[in-house]
C-alpha cells in the first residue's frame, strides 16, 4: 500500500500548531456531524469540536446522535438517490461497512492521502477506507482485542498469568477443562448464533470472507476453518456457559459465573463496572489458532470519520478532522480515561494514560497492552458484504454443536453466500 506523504511545507506548519487551510482561507462554517452512541462517539466528537472551536472560534458544530441504523439508513437513501444536500459534512461509519459505501458510491466522500499522514495510525485501519491507492476517512476507534480472565479462578485452578501468555485455543480448552473440575466455571460465555467470535478468530490469522482482491472466500478459507473448528471443540469440550443475546452474554461474566472474556478492548468499561471483582482479573494477548499466519492479536468492531465529498464545509472539516484525530495526543489521553477509547492513532500510545497502572485489573497497564495489540492486527479486506456473508455463517453455527463437518458447513455457507451477495 502507497501512502502520499505530506509536504515538507505543511510538515513545518503543522509543526508550528498552524493548519495549512487557516494560512489560506479563514473558515467560518458550522461543521454537521452524524454519529450514534451519545455516551461515546457523541460525546468524543463533542470533546474534539470543542479543541478545534478553541483555536478556531469562527467554527461551530452540530453533532446530531441518530440510532446506529438510523445513520446508515439515511445515508444509504441519500447516496442511492443522489440527493446530498441533506447529508453531513461528517458521518461516522462501521469499520465493516467502509468498502461497501466507497465502492457502491465512488466519489461520494473526500480522499484525504494529500492531507493526513496516515503512517501514524494502525495499519488495519488504513487498509479498509482504502480504494485503488486512495485513502478516505479519519481513522477513530479500535476495536482491538484481548483474553480478559479472572486470576482467581485461574488460581485456584493451578495457573498463574504466566499460562495465560501466548497460548493456543487448543491450550486454552486444556485450561477451560482443569479451571472447571477445579473451581465449577465455565470458561467463557458463547453465544452460538452470534458471528462475532468467529470473526475475531479469523482476523486473527489474517483471513475474512474476502480475499486480497474482495472475491469471496469461504470454502478454502484456513483461518474461517480453524476458527469453526474451535469453536466446535469448545462446544464438544463444554467449558462453555450458553448465552442467547447480547445482554445474556454480558451476564456471563458480569455475575462471576465464567473465568474469561474474549471480546474488543471496548468491553473494558463493562467488566470494571462490578467494583466487587476489582483487582480479580487480568488481560492477555488473544489466543492463536495455531496455523500458519495466526497471529495473537485481532478486532471487532470500530468506527471511522468520513468527511462527505459534496460539502460545503468539506476543507474545513478535512481540516479539523486532520487537527484534532491525527495530531492531538493529548485528546486520545482524555477520551481513554473518560470514555474508556482506546484511538488508532499509534503515537497516543506514548501519552500518560496509556502508561497507567490499573487497580482493577492489578496494577497491569492494560491500555499499553491493548496498544501494543493494536499494532499487530492483520490488516484485511472487509469487502462490500460482510452483513451479508455473516449472517449465512451465523445460520450455520448452531450445527457446530450437533458435530457437522466443518467441510460441509464451510460448502454451505459459500452456498448460501453467493446467493445472498448476487
């Protein structure tokens, strides 16, 4: 992947704190942003128009929170019909569904490779706003993940932090076993109609439903293999809590019931919620699936900035985008003790709040291990359909647990794909 570099010129200005576009045109526009999530997108985006309005008191801001699938139904309508004037200057998209509006509507947001340095942020990241060499889109949240696990139960199992670095699922299942004969947990909460986990363990091998090239790829997908495999192993293994829902599956842990979670760092916020397990638990890097390309480390979820090509206000929310997420340290320090979001921006890794020690998970500095995790995430092509392709494998899960061949399963879901993407 190419990335234009910037110029020297706008290097020495935005050393000096001075945005290129404020040396040649004073902007004095209302910036509109769509977002959803009012106690976390909502309220960063706010934080960060505030640092911009600061330095630039002739901008102003108008963060609209709409529902999740409100955004992206509108958005969807609008770029269908062609009819822009309605949308934003600033819309916030799922990680997952970038390809699928760069590619259905090219030309619909700005590129902006010849104004942010995007070698400052997480590789992965980069790699899915990018089309044909051209990057779009501010990179936001990380949806890094980590093996969350309760140090007493592991304890009174006969394992130490220690065995819980750098293992495989296989090992992971051989510990699930001994930590329930030893204490009576489950290991983990699943939720076998959810495809979450299954995406988490693919990434973390460097695979998806889509090749390099954004061609379907499930029947020889190794990674999507071994990642159905596992699963199948720790449903026959049963070390695990059955859960039917998102609240259900938080309740699994919540309640001190299972001795792990493997989910995106974002999760943190809800484990520390239970001030009476303060100090019980720690995290570890992802366990590996063991086959060649698997790596320790994996995502799920996020978001990102998109600024909308037609705009008015387009340079300027370029301009405050570039000031603010791809530049300012101190922002990324404020908005991961505050609201617990842990940025893709690389050098946020080097602030103080990165580097603290947390009494609840033990004095670990689990922002720096999720930091670091950050960095190693295969990057991969999201494609346009993933929504599409997830829920075939999601209607294949639950035969795992009655023994289906994982050949057979992968045919079927390759099947039943190529139908649903037609």
């Amino acid at each position: 992947m190419h990335f234009q570099r910037i110029s020297k010129t706008f290097a020495a200005i935005a050393l000096a704190g001075t945005s290129v576009f404020a040396t040649t045109a004073a902007f004095a526009g209302e910036i509109t942003v769509w977002c959803w999530d009012p106690n976390f997108n909502v309220a960063i985006m706010k934080e960060a128009g505030a640092r911009y309005t600061a330095k630039h008191p002739e901008t102003t801001f108008n963060i609209v929170d709409f529902a999740k699938a409100d955004v992206e139904q509108k958005l969807q309508t609008a770029l269908t019909s062609g009819t822009t004037d309605a949308l934003p200057d600033i819309v916030l998209i799922e990680d997952y569904g970038a390809q699928k509006y760069l590619q259905s509507f090219p030309g619909a947001f700005a590129p902006m490779s010849d104004t942010v340095d995007y070698a400052g942020f997480a590789p992965y990241k980069v790699k899915l706003m990018t089309v044909d060499d051209q990057v779009y889109g501010m990179p936001f949240d990380s949806g890094v993940t980590g093996l969350y696990y309760r140090k007493d139960y592991l304890e009174q199992a006969g394992f130490k932090p220690a065995d819980m670095q750098d293992i495989t699922w296989d090992r992971f299942i051989e510990i699930g076993k001994v930590v329930e004969e030893k204490t009576g947990k489950k290991m983990l909460g699943l939720d076998i109609t959810d495809a979450g986990f299954t995406r988490i363990l693919m990434q973390s091998a460097g695979q998806w439903y889509f090749d390099a090239e954004g061609n379907l790829s499930i029947e020889n997908n190794t990674a999507l293999k071994a990642a159905l495999e596992t699963q199948q192993k720790i449903l026959k293994a049963n070390i695990h809590k059955p859960a039917a829902g998102w609240t259900d599956w938080v309740g699994t842990f919540t309640s001190g019931d299972v001795a792990t979670v493997t989910t995106g760092v974002w999760i943190t916020g809800t484990v520390k919620a239970q001030a009476d397990q303060s100090g019980k638990w720690g995290v570890a890097p992802l366990p590996s699936l063991g086959i060649e390309g698997a790596t320790h480390a994996s995502n799920l979820g996020g978001s990102s900035w998109y600024v909308v090509e037609s705009s008015p206000e387009k340079k300027e929310a370029i301009d405050f985008l570039n000031e603010v997420y791809a530049k300012d340290v101190s922002f990324y320090q404020d908005i991961l003790t505050t609201r617990g979001a842990v940025g893709s921006l690389m050098a946020a890794r080097t602030g103080d709040a990165y580097m603290l020690a947390d009494p609840f998970f033990g004095g670990e500095k689990v922002w720096q291990n999720f930091s670091d995790w950050l960095s190693k995430v295969p990057p991969v092509n999201y494609g346009v359909f993933t929504n599409e392709v997830d829920t075939a494998v999601t209607a294949h899960l639950p035969s795992l647990a009655q023994g289906a061949d994982i050949a057979t399963v992968l045919k079927e879901i390759q099947s039943q794909a190529e139908g649903q993407i037609q």
